[in-house]
C-alpha cells in the first residue's frame, strides 16, 4: 500500500503477485474445460491481463466474469495516509471510494462484497498493495465504513471486476 519502505516491500510484493498469479492460472485452468469462450493465452498471466481479455470477450457478448472473483481478507488504511501520493499520482482521500489492489490496473473498477455482512460496494483502485500478508485488497476508510468493517478492522470480502456500466448500475441500485 502506501509506503515508504522502498524496495524493501518490492520484495514481498513480489512474492503476492506470484502467489495470485499462480492462483489465477490455475482457476483459469479449471474453468477452461467448462467454458472454451474463457480460454485466455498462456502469455497473459496476471490477473490484470486475463481481467482485461474477459472484459473484451464478455462485450461481444461471449464470456462472464463470474471466475474473476478473488475470495479473501480486506483490510482499510486512513488518515495517517491522507494526502500521500498513489501509485496513479493522487492524493490519497481517506473520504473517498478508493482501494489498493496488487494488479487490478489503476483506475478499474472493483466490486467488494463483504461476507459477513452481505454488503457491497464498488471500489476505484488508485493504488498498489496490500503490503500485509494474507490481504487481498485495502479499502479506503469510507469504503470500510459502508462495508461495516471499520471496528474490527479487517473483513472476508469476494472481489470482481466491473465494467464502467456495471459499476453505474450496482451504484444506483436501491439499498
């Protein structure tokens, strides 16, 4: 996430990206023999790249993106960050729904439910990380907040990725 650790943290980064990677190709795997329209070329490795391929296939109407969802723990950082720079060079804003994620390209669109409580939310991501093993994204305070995760401070969350008009649609959609 937002550190100042330098390349001290690339290195665990590193090992997460790895670790999703290898998650992903093998999910992808399994879900190939069930759908040919998912097959994805063996070069596209990260989850980023097979995300993108899905949603280029999934508008032409031949895929879902139902095997992008990413099952784990989210944690949330607040204002000791604000006004940090991100890795898409803004300010970090506690206030806004915003999230770090180890390879969603910066900018997507995310979908966040939580498995506790049943909530969701959709996310922006703006930044990289988490740097916390076992965390598969880190939430803005507001974003924690409406999640119901901020005083236990972490949550079980399903992850997806969303195209611009699925994000308008869950965001308008009546609580």
């Amino acid at each position: 996430m937002l550190s100042s650790r330098g390349k001290k943290g690339s290195g665990l980064f590193a090992m997460l990206a790895l670790s999703w990677t290898v998650g992903v190709a093998e999910a992808r795997a399994a879900t190939q023999t069930h759908d040919p329209a998912l097959s994805v070329s063996p070069a596209s490795t990260s989850w980023a790249a097979s995300v993108k391929e899905a949603l280029a296939k999934r508008a032409s109407g031949a895929t879902s993106l139902a095997h992008h969802i990413q099952h784990g723990m989210a944690s949330w950082y607040g204002g000791r960050f604000a006004h940090r720079g991100t890795a898409n060079g803004e300010q970090f804003d506690p206030s806004k729904m915003t999230a770090a994620h180890p390879s969603a390209p910066l900018g997507s669109k995310l979908l966040v439910r939580s498995e506790e409580t049943g909530r969701q939310i959709v996310v922006t991501v703006n930044d990289r990380g988490p740097y916390k093993g076992g965390r598969v994204i880190d939430l803005s305070h507001a974003a924690a907040a409406q999640l119901g995760m901020l005083r236990k401070g972490v949550a079980h969350v399903a992850v997806s990725p969303l195209t611009e008009e699925e994000a308008l649609e869950v965001a308008q959609a009546p609580e």
